[in-house]
C-alpha cells in the first residue's frame, strides 16, 4: 500500500514539474530578443473632413461609409435653385448694363463731334459763347454717364462671377483620396456654412497607435524601424517608423494587450506606415507591431 502512495506521489511530483517547466517555456515564448519591443493597437489616420464653404439644403451624398474616393471626385451636392435663379438675376442685370453703356458710348460720340463742331462755329462767329459752351457740358456729361455704366456693367460681371463660384461650390469634392469613415449629414438636411458632410481618411498615411510599457519607453525614439502585423495579412509584415512618443504617460487601456499584467504606466507611440501597397490596410484594423531598438536583432513576430 504505501508503495502505491509512492508511485503516486513521485507521479504527481513528474506532473507538476512538467507543468512548472511548460509555464517557463510558455512564458519565454512570449519574451521577443533583447532589441526587440511587442505591442498593439489598432490602425487609425488623419482625418479630413469634406465641408460646405455656404448654407444651403444637401441635395445628395455620393457615396457610403467604406467606399473608396478620388482626390477631386464629387461626393455631395447642395441645392442650387436659389443660387441658379441669383444667376439668371445676374446675367441679365449684366447684359442690361451692357447694353446701356453701348448706349452712352454711342451718345458721348455724337456730345464729342457737337461739340467740337460748335467750338468751330464759335470761332466763326456764327453761334453764341453760351451755345458753345452748353455742347461742351453735354459732351463731359455723356463721359459720366458713359463711365457710370461702365461701372454698373463691372459690378454686374463681379456679381455674376461671385455666384458663379458659389454655384461650383455646391459641388462638395474629396480633398483627398480615401476611404469615408462616416456619413455624417443625409439628404434634405440643411447644412450651415462649414458644416461637415462626410469624413475621409488618407489610406496613405496610417498609423499604428500603440502603447509601450513605461520600463521599455526609455529604448523608444523617433525614427526606429517597426514592423506591423495583422490577422487580415498573416503572412504579411508592413514597415514603419516611430512618428511619434507621448511626453506622459497614462494607464494602460483597457484594449490594449501587455504580457505583463502587472504594467500600468504606459506612453502613447505612434508608427506611420512606411507605404500601404493596394491600400489594403485601413482604419480600425487591429495590429500588432514589433519595434527594432537595437541594430542587427533579427526581426521576430510578436508573441502574445
């Protein structure tokens, strides 16, 4: 019997020594090279908003959430009734003020050659000064009338002009070239001037946000090689570079994934994706990265 408590025993010991030495070997598969530091987040970009420079009602969104968008593409319009019918106003105020100085052009001529045929008679004695004089009057007033419609047709111009450029407008295009991360106003709705209709992500500029453990920021500095990974593209490893390190720290997020529990401090790190090939990555992909603080450690994918 006690032979048999024996074998037992010694079983139970070989268990948890086998047991003990797995953990370590778990534990050490989690431990990258000494140069090397893990961590995680989740893809994001700088955003840019497509926003209406005037008032008016959103006669249509173009496009969806997740759609892709040219640099230039129009995406929205605004009604342009109101601002068509300014324009009409416009151009017949324009061509009205047009045809009023071919009149006053016309009308100063003929001041012009009475007058100067007066002046020729009142050298002659054959008209009064007053006379003469009087067709010199009318001749300066037919310059004023002239140049005052001559004003009224550049002001009639700049107006058609004005809402011309306004009617281009209405026409909301894509600053950039992206992805619409949100579709923030619909159809119908009235938009203040600066009120913004969608929102676009530049898939040529992501990052990784991520977070390093306040014992391991020391290593960190600007421009340091990375390496992003995701489930998306395993067998895929995306270049970077360190962009950016928070000056404070904060407490780790509740997302954010550390092999050690016990870390609580961490600094915000920023690493820029050196290129997205077909733009295959995007915003609110998680990842993981690897940063290289150390020249001629062998790149390692993260373990978790």
């Amino acid at each position: 019997m006690r032979m048999k408590w024996t074998k037992l025993l010694i079983v139970a010991a070989v268990l948890v020594a086998a047991g003990t030495a797995f953990k370590i070997w778990q534990a050490r598969q989690h431990v990258l090279p000494d140069g090397l530091i893990q961590t995680n987040g989740r893809l994001e970009g700088d955003q840019t908003l497509v926003s209406s420079k005037y008032p008016g009602r959103l006669a249509s969104v173009k496009v969806g959430e997740g759609d892709m968008v040219a640099a230039g593409q129009v995406v929205a319009t605004l009604d342009a009734a109101e601002l068509q019918a300014r324009r009409d106003a416009a151009k017949a105020a324009l061509a009205s003020a047009g045809a009023q100085k071919i009149r006053a052009a016309a009308q100063l001529a003929q001041a012009r050659r009475d007058a100067a045929r007066f002046a020729d008679l009142l050298t002659r004695g054959s008209v009064d000064r007053v006379r003469a004089e009087q067709m010199q009057l009318a001749a300066v007033a037919a310059g004023t009338v002239l140049a005052q419609s001559q004003e009224q047709e550049r002001q009639a111009a700049a107006t058609v002009r004005e809402v011309d450029a306004m009617l281009a407008e209405q026409a909301l295009k894509a600053p950039v070239s992206g992805v619409v991360t949100s579709r923030l106003r619909l159809p119908g709705e009235v938009v203040g001037a600066g009120g913004s209709i969608l929102d676009i992500v530049n898939l040529d500029t992501l990052y990784l946000k991520v977070y390093v453990p306040e014992n391991q920021i020391g290593r960190v500095r600007l421009g340091l090689p990375a390496r992003i990974y995701t489930d998306a593209f395993p067998g895929t490893a995306f270049e970077a570079r360190v962009s950016y390190i928070a000056s404070r720290a904060e407490f780790t997020p509740k997302e954010v994934q550390t092999p050690d529990e016990r870390v609580k401090l961490v600094y915000a790190v920023k690493l820029n994706l050196v290129a997205n090939p077909q733009h295959r990555l995007t915003p609110g992909l998680p990842a993981d990265a690897v940063i290289r603080w150390k020249d001629g450690v062998q790149w390692q994918k993260p373990h978790w």
